[in-house]
C-alpha cells in the first residue's frame, strides 16, 4: 500500500528468499564460490551454516537458479519430517525421474542408473538437504573415480556442534568444503537496504535517513531477516503518518512493537526441538547398501571376463 507514496514497484522488504534480492558481501561470495566449486569439481559434500535469519536459503536459491541455468538437475529437499517412502518420492519427482514402482529397492536402482546417465552424459545433480548423521552414506553412489551425487548439507550453526560428535565422525570426515553466512556490518546493512530499494524501483531519493539507518543495524544485529522486518514496518508506519522519510523515532516505534532490545539480542537463542520424523538414516543405509552390491556385481563381471 505504500509503494506508491514512496515511488516504488515493489515490496522491497519481503521476507521470502528471493534470489535477485541476494546482497553479495565478502562472506557472501565467498561461500556462494565455495557451493558453486564443490559442485563442479564433484567434491560429494558441502556444508552451509550460518545463524537464523543470515541468508542461507537466498543463497542456496540463487545457486539453484545458477544450476537450472546450466541445465543441471537438481533437488531441493527441505522438509525434514517425512517418512522414507515419503522423502524417496519427492527426490524422484524433483530430480524428475519417472517412478511408477512404490519397491524401494527398485527406486534406489531407478536413481542409481540415472545418476549414471547423467555421469556418463557429462552432467552433475546438486541435493540440497538438511541434518542427520548418515546422509554420507549417499556419497557411495560414485564411479571408480568421480561422485555421482552432489550434496549440499544446510543447517544452523547449531549443525556445526552436532558434526563435533564422535558419532558423526565419518561425516564430517567427508566434508571437503565449508562455507558459511555471516550478520552485516553497519556498513553493509546501509548497502543492503539501499540495494533492496533500488531493486524495487526507488529513484534514489533518502528514504532512511542516517540515523534510522544505525538504529536499525543496532536492533536487528544485522541479521539480514530481522533488518527486511523493521523495515518493512518502519514504510508501513512512515505511509500511514504521510511522512516522506523514516526517521529513527519509527525505528524505535517498530523495535518497542516486536520487543526487540537495544542490545544486539534480536535473534532469541535456539530452542531445543523434538527428534525429526523423518527416518532419514534408514533410506540413506539402504542407498549405501544398494551401491555397495551394484560394486561388488561390476568387480565380479570384470573377473569373469578375465577368465
């Protein structure tokens, strides 16, 4: 309702992940060159972690949107809590592999021989996924010398502490590469709510003055999604009290609305969640298991044909 009043085209303070709306700060290239090197070089896994709010998902949409690009198949998998039968579908359908068996053992065959095609046929497939110990399994879908599956593992920094246990050694022995994202600065939160107005059509013209601009970098401790939050109340109420340009009186008004301190506290910890659903293990066991006798069938063939 306001962008009018303010000479927009847009909302330029949606909170969706929309990838054109990505602000590349040195952190934020850096990882995104991290993601996008571990998919070339066909490095099995890469981790993503960052603090709630930081833009992990932005950035994964806009690698996504890279690979689309290039023709590459990809699957998004976010949804933690589901089943096995149910997170096998959605990898197939994502990955759009014809499926009409509900065998398991048949689906696993169906993505290992088309993981295959690909190979051969010079293409990569990127899985986004997020937790659990024994998603490394998946990595044993590979020839002699290349992985055939790509892996994004995104999560929480709280991720980072779950790979340190003894248990989760293996995995995090196959992670080759890391990257994470990072809080803004002062400074890149002014670039950043400049960058998002001027993508939704602002002719340049002051909307924030300077000091609502600290103020909103000292509530939202530079967390990307709380900074598009104030914001976005802070144009509401300016357009409500006709007022051209946000002062930090608004800012401070917005802040009091959504109980935000004065402290850099923005982002309330973590709290601990319940065990996922979502028997994320057994499936990746069972890929692990099928590649492992695909192998041992292609090393057996061989040394009959030796003889």
């Amino acid at each position: 309702m306001y962008k009018e009043f303010f000479g927009l085209r847009a909302n330029p303070f949606n909170v969706n992940p929309d990838p054109r709306y990505l602000f590349l700060t040195r952190h934020t290239e850096e990882a995104l060159a991290c993601l996008t090197y571990g998919i070339q070089s066909r490095k099995g896994f890469v981790l993503l972690t960052g603090e709630v709010g930081t833009g992990k998902t932005t950035l994964i949409n806009k690698l996504l949107e890279w690979l689309r690009a290039q023709q590459v198949p990809t699957a998004f998998i976010f949804n933690s809590r589901m089943n096995v039968p149910q997170f096998l579908d959605y990898m197939m359908a994502d990955f759009g592999i014809p499926c009409d068996t509900r065998s398991k053992s048949q689906i696993l065959l169906l993505l290992y021989n088309w993981l295959l095609e690909r190979y051969r046929a010079g293409e990569t497939a990127a899985l986004a996924d997020e937790v659990l110990e024994e998603i490394r399994m998946m990595t044993n879908l590979e020839t002699f010398t290349e992985k055939l599956l790509q892996i994004v593992l995104v999560g929480q920094t709280e991720l980072e502490q779950k790979l340190k246990r003894p248990n989760l050694r293996q995995l995090r022995q196959r992670l080759t590469l890391r990257a994470k994202t990072h809080p803004l600065t002062l400074e890149e939160t002014k670039s950043y709510i400049q960058q998002r107005l001027r993508i939704a059509g602002s002719n340049g013209q002051a909307i924030f003055d300077a000091e609502s601009l600290t103020s909103i970098h000292r509530y939202s401790s530079g967390i990307p999604r709380v900074v598009n939050l104030i914001c976005e109340h802070c144009l509401v109420s300016a357009f409500v009290d006709q007022q051209k340009k946000v002062a930090s009186s608004i800012v401070d008004a917005v802040a009091r609305d959504f109980d935000l301190g004065d402290n850099h506290s923005a982002i309330a910890p973590p709290q601990p969640q319940a065990p996922d659903k979502f028997d994320l293990m057994d499936a990746l066991k069972t890929i692990s298991n099928l590649a492992e006798r695909l192998k041992e069938s292609e090393s057996d063939v061989t040394k009959e044909g030796k003889l």
